[in-house]
C-alpha cells in the first residue's frame, strides 16, 4: 500500500467533549474552500500541506465519551496526527476566562465544544488572510478557489468529494504577475504574498514563540499589519487574545452585542480589556452566535481586477 492511500488514525479523549466542526470553522474560507469540507455526519476533512508533504485528515468525534479520531493519509499524515490535539483545540486553556456578563455566559454554555485551535503552520493561514485584506469577502475566497485549484495540487487518500491541498511557498513566490491577474488578486495584496512567501520558513519557525515577538516578526514584512497578524495568530499560533483590529465588523459586532450601541476600534479594544488573554475568545463566541449591527447602507460591491 503507498504512502498516498495507508491510513494513519489517532484518537484523542477529552475531559469535556470537543466540537471539530466548531473549533475547525475558523479555517475555512467560504462554503466553497477546495482544503475544507464539512460532511452531513458532522466530520471535518482539510486538505493539509505540512512540513512533511501534503496530507489529508478526516477529524469526527464521538460526544458521549468526548473522542476526537483523526484519521489521516499521504506522506504528512504522521505529522498531522502528532499534532492533533492542537489542531482540535484540546491544548487551549479557557480555565482562566471569566465570561463576567450574562450574554458571554450564555455563549460559553452554548458553545462549549468550541477551542482556539493551533495549526502550527503559519503560510496555511497567512496566505488566504492577505487575500482577504480590504475587499470583500466574495472576491478573497473566489481568488482563493482559482488558486488553490489551479497550483495546488490534489489532497491524498480516499476522499469522498475533490479536496484540495494549497499551493506551496514557492509556488506563491514565483507567480508572475499576470497570473495574480487572473486570479483577481490586486497588486498589494500579491506583493504582500510574493514577499511572505519568500520568507515562508523563517515565518514557520514562529510557531512557539511569546506572542508578541510572533507579531513583531510577523508585522516586519511591508503589506503585514495588525489584523493580519492576529488573523494568522489565532489559526496557527493558538493565540486566544489576538483581536482583529481593522476588521470590517467585528467591532460593531462586539459594540451591539455588548452595550446595543456599534464600536470602533478604540472602544471595543477598551472595553475588552477585561478580558486581557481571552479577547479572541470573547470576539469569536460573538461570531459564532451571529449577532451583528443591523446593516442600514448599501453592502460593498465587489470588484473584479481581471476586467481592467
């Protein structure tokens, strides 16, 4: 049997049960992402690529008795399943996190099963971020369909559907300009790419380190700001209090939630200071549950940068 189609399975047994579909839904990109599947029976299939090649992983868990089975193929599914209990969120700490308001305490109750997953690997998330800088959400996950689809390559193993793996570093770096075109990836957002791309494994060695100097490395490469940082940091990094500043919504999501009133950045980071090392936390219970400010203007229409 080839490395390609041998199965590799782990199981992971937690004191409360995890939710892989909740913890994972912050890594997929739309409804559409070609790494990222959800199937009716409640399991999450990723197409990875890992240090050790690419590989695919089927995560499922059984609730009454709080297991998460990973099972994984292709040549990196070892190093896929070593490191599965951060990838399902079983190695963050809520323990210190003091819901406080009634509306948070709901929530937790609510969402239980939800954990800031680690993903240890920092291009896998950095690369559909800077896609999504400063337009809107339809444009970033369509340009990251025609890429993925047309560099990456295949995902490993059995797949029941057509799941795909993301391109590699040098695949990013080395994408003349006509081809981010035609993706519909504006000249910023593939310089941004083309330059993290170019430092792709001094980034990788990130994973571990304080947060801080994280961001600060993260933050040196032009076209790599503080959303983005966070961004990446709480996907790859496990970071549970990076908050996304600049975010189109999140603040008046955070503002409406908590007082009926929108935010702006200053205000929400203000008065998420109580919850110091759990501000993602408290950002992402208030995704998850869906509540946002009413929108009263026009939504931004997306562009096409393959017409000019």
């Amino acid at each position: 049997m080839s490395a390609t189609t041998a199965e590799v399975t782990r199981t992971v047994v937690t004191e409360s049960p995890l939710d892989p579909g909740l913890t994972l839904g912050g890594l997929q990109r739309g409804a559409g992402d070609p790494v990222h599947r959800r199937t009716p029976d409640g399991a999450v299939w990723r197409g990875i690529r890992t240090p050790a090649g690419p590989a695919t992983v089927r995560i499922s868990a059984a609730s009454a008795d709080g297991a998460v089975t990973g099972r994984a193929w292709g040549p990196g599914a070892d190093w896929v399943l070593d490191r599965l209990p951060a990838l399902i969120g079983a190695e963050d700490d809520p323990a210190g996190f003091e819901p406080g308001l009634p509306l948070l305490q709901r929530l937790a109750r609510r969402f239980a099963g939800w954990r800031v997953c680690r993903t240890g690997l920092v291009m896998e998330s950095l690369a559909p971020a800077i896609l999504e800088q400063k337009v809107t959400s339809i444009e970033a996950w369509r340009s990251w369909r025609e890429l993925v689809w047309r560099f990456g390559e295949k995902a490993p193993g059995p797949t029941p559907f057509p799941l795909w793996v993301q391109p590699d570093a040098r695949t990013f770096a080395t994408l003349p300009s006509w081809e981010w075109h035609r993706a519909g990836v504006g000249p910023q957002r593939a310089e941004a790419l083309v330059r993290c791309a170019r430092v792709a494994s001094a980034l990788e060695r990130t994973v571990g380190l304080d947060f801080a100097e994280v961001e600060r490395r993260l933050r040196t490469i032009p076209g790599i700001g503080v959303w983005t940082a966070a961004e990446v940091m709480q996907r790859a990094h496990g970071n549970a209090d990076a908050v996304s500043v600049g975010d189109f919504h999140i603040a008046k999501s955070v503002g409406w939630a908590l007082a009926a009133e929108p935010y702006d950045d200053e205000k929400m980071l203000q008065v998420l200071e109580r919850w110091r090392g759990h501000r993602f936390r408290v950002t992402r219970l208030i995704e998850l549950a869906g509540i946002g400010a009413p929108r009263r203007g026009p939504r931004l229409a997306p562009r096409d940068y393959r017409a000019f």
